[in-house]
C-alpha cells in the first residue's frame, strides 16, 4: 500500500513536472558513439518508473535522468548490454523493463500470440474442409414479393 | 444565456426519455409483430437525435461565450483561448465527449432510420431497438456520474483553461473522428443482434452492414491517423506510435472492423462465414466499449489521461458486460441456426479472406492480452511488470509482415475455386520490381540493418499487388476504358490496399533510416546534421494569444542554399501552468527535417535536437489512402441500392 502511494505521489510529481527539459540532454552524450549507441539502445527498453508509460530515452524526468546516466555509467565501467540492465532490474525490479522477460508466467504472454494463430489456423483448416466437401445447398426459390423487390431494385 | 443551458440539461433529460421508449416498444411490436409499435422507432430515432444534438449545441454553447456559472466550463476553458479551441474544449474532457459519444449513437440511429428504408420492417425496429439500449447506458451514464451541466455554485472569474497539448488543430478533430469511428461500430452490433433475435442472416444482411462497418472503419482510421500525427508533430521526438494503452484501445478496434469488413464480404457474396461474421461484429463493438472503460477508469496508467474516477469505471464496466455479456450469451444459444450456404475450394477468394480475418483477429489478441498482461501479471502472479513497444513490436510485426505478403495473392484469387500457381504466376511483375527495389536500395545502404529493404519490399509488394489487381480485371482490348468503368468497390480495394502497403514501408522505413543528432549551439555557428546545414541565428520571446513562446530561428540550407528558415518553439501556459514544446519540420516528399529548442545552458549556448525523419509523411499519407479506398467504396452502386436511395430510372442502361 505505501508503495502504491509513492508512485500515485511519484506519478503526480512527474505530471506537474516542467515538460521543458526535453528527454537525453547534450551533456549526458558519450564520447565514443558505440557505447552510446549502447546506451541509447538500452535506455529505449527501460521505464520511466514515475511516468505513464515513457521510456527513459524518451521522458524528461529527474529520474529518468538518473537512470539514463546510470546506464552510461555501467557500461563505461565496462558492463555488457546484460550486466548494465540486470544491475538496474536488481535496483529497481523487473517493472523498470518495458520488453518482459521469457521467465515464469510470462511465458505464457509471449506464447499467445503463436498459439493463439495455431489455434486459428486449425479452427480455419477444418472450417475450410467442411466448405470445401459441404453438399451444395440447392438455391432457395425466391417468393413472389421478393421477386418483385428484387426486381424493383434491380430495374432502380 | 444560461437559460439556453438549463434547456440542453433539460434536452438530455427528455432524450433520454425518448431512447427508453424507442428500446422497448418497437423491440416489443417486432415480436408480437404490431407494426404501429415498430413504427415508433423511426421518429423516435429522429427526436432522440435532435434533442441530444440540441444539447451538445447548449454545451458547446456555453463553452464558446465562456459561461463560467458552468463546472465544465470552468475547468476546462478560459476566455483568452482561440475560438477554434473553445469550441473543441467541448470535447476535450470527459463530461463533453460522452456527450459527443452518445450523440453520435443517436446520429448513427438516425441515420439507420433514414437509409433503412428498404430494411424489413421486422429488422429495423430491432436494430433501432438495439441501437437506442446503448443510447440509454450512455444517457444513464452521462445523467448519473458524468453531468456536464452541473452548476458553480459561486461563479468565478474566468476559467482554468484547457490542457495545452490539446489546444492544438490535429487534436481538436481527433476525438470526433475516433467516436464515430467506436460509435459506427454499434450500428454493426445492433445488425448483428437484431439478425441473432430474428435468427437469419442472408447475402442481403451482409449488405446491410457493410457500409456501416466500412464507415466506422474509414472514420477509425482517420481518427488513429490524426492521434498519431499529432504525436509526431507535437510530443518533440518525432515518435508516431507507442502502443501505449489508450492507442492500442482504438487500434483494437480497428483491427477487427478491418477483419469484419472482410468476412461481411463472404456473408454478403457467398453465405458463409456467417456465424463467425456476427461474433466479429460483437466483438468489435465490445472492443470500442473496452476502449472506452481503459480511457475513463484510469485502470491503465497511459500518456493520455482522461478522467480516472474508479465509480465511472466500475459504471462502464457493467453496460461492457451487459453489451458483450448478453450478445454473446444470446450468440452461443442461436449461432447454430446460421447455416452456411456457399461451397468452395480450400484454394480460393474465400479461404484468402478466412486467412485475413485469422491474421487481424490474433494480432487484435495479442495487442489485447499484451495491454491487459500488467494487471493479470500482478493480481494472478504478484509480479508487478510492464508490457511496452519493444513487446509490441516483436510480437505483433510478423502478423503484419505475413498479411503483406498473402495480401496480393490473397485479393486477386478467384471465388469459389482458384490455383495458387497461376494467381501466383500473374503477380510476377510485380514480385520481380518489388525484389529489385529492395535489392537496390539494400545495396545503396551498405551496412545497416535488413529492415528498410525489407519493409520496402513487403510495401512494393502490397502496392503493386494493388495495381495489378485493377489491370487484370480490364481484360485484353480497351483496358484503360474498361479501367474507368470498373465498378467504384474495385477502385476502393486497390487505393485501401495500396494505402496499407505504403504505410508499411513508411514505418519500415522511417525506423531504418531516421537520424538524429543532439547538441549544444551557439548563435551563427552552423552544424551538419544528415547532409542539411542548420544555424540557429537568435531565440526571442513572442506572446502568443494565452501563452508566451520563446521561439528559435534556424536556418535549414541544402548544398549551400536556403531552403526553408524554421521556428522551434517552447510555449509556456500560464493559467494551466504547462509548458509545451513546438517541434519546427520542414515537411518534404521523401523526408522532413524536424528541429526542436530546448534550455540554454551555462554557455550561453542552446539545446537543439535534429532529427532527420525518411518517408514519415508517408505513413499518414497512406492512412489517408485506405480511408479514401473505404470512401470510394461506400460510393459503389451496390451500396447506394442497398441503402435505399430510390432514384428516378435514368434512361435506358448502356450496353456493355
């Protein structure tokens, strides 16, 4: 429940927040263009935690800052791509990642969608089947009036 | 002044009235067949719609003379706003656009009422029936927890103002178009229910209900299309999509209208599909209503905040699961009585359609199960986790890329019975250009990644398709002749199609291609950015009419030559107390150049970014393509006779 309250509070900060500060910063830029790129990279899969729904490299809250610059700061320390964001995941929980992990339950997210087109393609098949064997349904004969209505709008 | 409100409460109040009535009796003279009680519904339809328009227009009323004895009002406007922003500040919050929701439901009524003339009696009085009961949930809605005509009871002196980053012309007509593009939906699902009630769906229902479905759909598109745009010109990083909740609340929705309109196709021409095409059309309504509930319950945190009051949830929630609940409820008793008709080969227009409804169906269950994920994660699993673009770009992209690829084959295979290989065999052309393009700009872009290429493959394929669909339909003599007279749906199918190919070669595109560069500058020192030279020569403070700008002046210069001077802006809103930032883009066919201001710094220097962005005009052009296509189509003959327009015999018809 506190924890609940410190994001709604966090969450209300950020709203308020000046939007004038706009996402990475000139400063926060790395000298070598591969570990920035890195870094970038890395920074458009974390969440903004006190935002709705932005990632770090797009948001221009402090602590988007902060993580931006803590992302650099890993990996000019040396860290691998999956060092820097298992550092930032052990600090900040797996909340922070905006692409979930292939771990427990979320197996069954990332499964959906192929199963679901499985299924589908199934259903589909044996509907496609039974069209494709179905007896042909002898045509209705028409009644006079809808002849005639028919015939109206055909001549129209 | 504040008389002309107190009517349009009053209006509300009477149109309310007037639905309950329209629910109930033409829905009881269609069963006991009492045709004086089914003749109710159309000047109900017709009251209800005048009386909830004159309401809106009471609204907007007080909204455009800043009526500040209004609650509404005075949270949401100021005097010193544009009139432009006025008039859509009626809409820009959540009181308003029920209003303008449930307008449009009764607009939609009115409309059945007048085009459904040659709709059997039965049917209509149970689809205007169907039509008022989601006017009277709305009603009952905006009378109990969301009343826009509450009173101040100490008026004050001027309003709080809209939020800023809705004063703005794209988002002024965004929500209206998204309406009736959610609302048009309820016309298919009241078709489908009066078709589940009666028990019988026929060539002539699908018909009926495709020009609603195609216009809900067109109207989805260009309300998602003008969303988006509006992202990418006013959020200041160029982004046009972010799968974020409320974007994939509309999106939903839209993937399923596209699948309805396809498989009404099947209903309409060869009776089959027919059970599968109702549950679409229950489903895609139900969709629009979930929408709705993500928007106003504040249950998914989003960039878009509306109105987060949990008792407006919980109140969406029930008519959600009253409309969904109780057509599929009424689905699963009656869907066996829909016996379907037309025979065909597993290698046909009909299997190419089937195939299309399964690719749009999954990927509208994968965009829903990724959006809802967070909430089932933490209340199942107590894990508190986050679903974002990264997810939805890796799992819902291969649905897209496989509905490209099938999509030419698929549209120009015969009905009833078709061999893959010679449909296959007639698009070689098309193939053949479609490979070398991506084959040369491939090699053009020495060393970075597969995806331009590909997205310009998947996109030439899809157009070119599109344009040998209309040649092969022209025969051997004549055929630029015969190209005029192909009937109008041809023409739609070909300019939709086409639309959809290029904006995935657009999206491809942009995301492959875009440049970006972030720098600190100094006054009258150029930097290159993506082959373009940019100076920024000053910064000033302008006032605008209810904010203050601090804009920039860069110059944009092409191989030494000016081509354009743009003015990135800051703007700060005083009464709302927010500052926005006001992207400068020089818009060009293949690319723009899009300049944003931000703080000065110590140095006396200024934060610019520069984004160079390929093609982005390319994927609103091709929305505004499928929406011209569903257009097109709408004005197909066939409609026209099918919407009742009886006109005078024109002569003798022209021997083809």
């Amino acid at each position: 429940m506190t924890r609940m309250l410190v994001l709604c509070a966090a969450l209300l900060a950020c709203l308020l927040a000046p939007l004038s500060a706009m996402a990475v910063e000139p400063d926060e830029v790395l000298d070598d263009p591969v570990l920035e790129q890195r870094a970038r990279d890395l920074s458009q899969g974390l969440r903004c935690l006190v935002c709705r729904n932005e990632s770090i490299d797009e948001s221009n809250a402090d602590l988007a800052r902060d993580l931006r610059l803590l992302v650099r700061e890993r990996l000019v320390a040396g860290d691998s791509n999956d060092e820097a964001i298992e550092f930032i995941v052990d600090r900040y929980g797996e909340y922070v990642l905006l692409k979930p992990t292939v771990t427990g339950a979320n197996w069954l997210l990332w499964a959906a969608g192929p199963i679901m087109l499985l299924i589908a393609a199934g259903v589909g098949m044996l509907y496609l089947r039974g069209r494709s064997q179905a007896a042909p349904t002898p045509e209705e004969k028409l009644s006079d009036s809808e002849q005639a209505r028919l015939k109206e709008i055909l001549d129209d | 002044m504040s008389m002309i409100t107190e009517l349009g409460h009053f209006a509300l109040i009477l149109a309310f009235m007037v639905a309950v009535v329209q629910m109930i009796v033409p829905m009881v003279g269609a069963q006991k067949r009492w045709s004086g009680w089914m003749a109710v519904a159309e000047p109900a339809a017709n009251a209800q719609f005048l009386l909830t328009a004159f309401s809106f227009a009471a609204l907007t009323w007080a909204f455009v003379t800043s009526d500040f004895s209004l609650r509404l009002v005075v949270l949401n406007s100021h005097s010193a706003k544009p009139m432009l922003y006025k008039i859509s500040g009626t809409w820009g919050n959540h009181e308003g656009s029920m209003l303008l929701w449930v307008l449009i439901v009764t607009l939609f009524g009115a409309m059945a009422a007048w085009f459904g003339g040659n709709l059997p009696p039965g049917l209509r009085a149970r689809v205007l029936s169907v039509q008022s009961a989601i006017a009277v949930a709305f009603f009952a809605f905006i009378l109990f927890t969301s009343n826009p005509f509450l009173r101040m009871a100490v008026p004050p002196f001027d309003g709080q103002d809209l939020n800023p980053l809705l004063q703005d012309p794209g988002l002024a007509f965004h929500p209206p178009f998204l309406y009736l593009g959610y609302v048009g939906l309820s016309m298919s699902f009241s078709f489908a229910v009066a078709a589940l009630i009666e028990g019988r769906v026929d060539a002539a229902w699908g018909r009926w209900v495709r020009p609603w479905t195609l216009a809900a759909w067109v109207f989805l598109t260009i309300g998602i299309a003008l969303g988006s745009w509006w992202a990418y010109y006013e959020l200041g990083w160029g982004g046009f999509w972010f799968w974020d909740p409320v974007e994939n609340a509309s999106f939903m929705p839209w993937l399923l209208a596209a699948a309805l309109l396809h498989s009404a196709i099947v209903v309409e021409k060869r009776e089959a599909l027919k059970s599968w095409t109702i549950l679409l059309a229950i489903l895609a309504f139900g969709f629009s209503l979930i929408g709705t509930f993500i928007v106003r319950s504040g249950l998914l945190t989003s960039v878009h905040a509306f109105a987060n009051d949990p008792e407006r949830g919980v109140f969406i929630l029930i008519i959600l699961a009253f409309f969904t609940g109780g057509a599929l409820t009424l689905f699963a008793a009656r869907a066996q009585e829909m016996e379907a008709k037309g025979v065909f080969g597993i290698v046909s227009r009909e299997s190419a359609l089937v195939v299309n409804n399964i690719l749009l169906a999954v990927s509208c269950f994968v965009v829903f199960f990724g959006t809802m994920w967070p909430i089932v994660a933490e209340m199942f699993f107590d894990r508190k986790l986050s679903v974002g673009p990264p997810f939805f770009n890796a799992a819902f992209t291969p649905f897209m890329v496989l509905l490209g690829l099938a999509l030419p084959i698929g549209s120009m295979l015969p009905w009833k019975r078709g061999r893959l290989g010679r449909t296959a065999w007639s698009l070689r052309y098309a193939f053949v250009l479609s490979v070398s393009l991506a084959l040369l700009v491939w090699a053009m872009q020495t060393g970075q990644s597969t995806l331009g290429p590909a997205g310009l493959f998947l996109g030439a394929w899809v157009v070119s398709g599109a344009v040998m669909d209309l040649w092969s339909r022209t025969g051997r003599k004549g055929r630029l002749a015969r190209l005029a007279r192909l009937p109008r749906a041809d023409w739609g199918k070909a300019v939709a199609h086409a639309g959809l190919g290029i904006t995935i070669f657009a999206v491809a595109g942009l995301t492959a291609w875009e440049k970006e560069d972030i720098r600190v500058v100094q006054f009258n020192e150029p930097f290159e950015v993506g082959g373009y030279t940019l100076t920024l020569e000053m910064v000033e403070r302008v006032p605008g009419p209810n904010y203050i700008s601090t804009m920039g002046f860069v110059r944009l210069e092409d191989d030494g030559r000016e081509i354009a001077l743009l003015r990135p802006e800051k703007r700060d809103y005083p009464v709302a107390r927010m500052p926005t930032t006001e992207a400068a883009i020089d818009y060009r066919l293949m690319r723009d150049v899009y300049v944003v201001i931000g703080d000065q710094q110590n140095n006396g220097g200024w934060t610019v970014r520069t984004y160079i962005k390929p093609f982005a005009n390319w994927i609103w052009g091709g929305c505004i393509l499928m929406a011209l296509g569903g257009f097109i189509s709408l004005s197909d003959r066939r409609f026209r006779v099918a919407a009742g327009a009886r006109k005078a015999p024109q002569g003798g018809v022209p021997a083809e």
